[in-house]
C-alpha cells in the first residue's frame, strides 16, 4: 500500500518568518474587532420586540376605551353582545384594572338576554 505524503506545514511556522506573522495577527485582530463592534449595533430580536410592546399595549388600551365608551353610552349592538364576548371584556376590562371580577360581575355577564 502507498503510504500518503505528509503535508507540508512550514508554511503556518510562526517561527519562519516572525514580521508576516506579526502582520497577520494584527490583521486578524483587526477584522474581528470590526465584526464584534458590528453586531454590537445591530438590534436582536428581543429589542425588536420590546421596542414594539408600547405602541401594541397603548393600541390595546385605545380599543378596550372605545369599546367601554361604546358600552357605557348604549351604542346600538352592544348590548346583544354573547356570552362569551361579555366574558372576555369583563376579563379585559379587570385586567386592566388590576382586579378580580366580583361575583355579581360574572353573573351579569354571564346572563341570558332572556333573563335580563
């Protein structure tokens, strides 16, 4: 069997000729600082997503207003709102208070139109 030919190394010698080596670490070093400084500025994508949080949770509030508005003052529609959208505006709306719903609240939400 032909044995392979050893691969000839001296190139990658630090020791061969010590100013090239010099230069290239120096330049090695310099790319890689540029790379780190680089990612450093980009934004990942945590930041992405809580740079988007206000304007989501402020749009959200926006909605719960309008529809508590729209709730409190009668606007035709509301008032035969389901069950289950009751419920969820309920939740919503105590949520955002920070409360838990009482009893009594559940119940009401909870009625049948036929039973009010």
């Amino acid at each position: 069997m032909n044995e392979p030919e050893p691969v000839d190394l001296s190139p990658l010698d630090p020791e061969r000729d010590p100013q090239r080596w010099t230069l290239l670490m120096a330049a090695t070093r310099l790319r890689v600082s540029e790379a780190v400084r680089r990612r450093s500025r980009e934004a990942d994508p945590l930041a992405v997503v809580t740079q988007w949080a206000r304007p989501i949770l402020a749009a959200a509030a926006t909605i719960l207003l309008l529809l508590g508005a729209a709730t409190v003052f009668g606007v035709p529609g509301m008032r035969e709102m389901s069950q289950a959208r009751r419920l969820a505006y309920l939740t919503q709306s105590s949520v955002l208070r920070g409360q838990t719903p009482t009893g009594a609240e559940l119940m009401a939400a909870m009625r049948l139109e036929s039973e009010r």
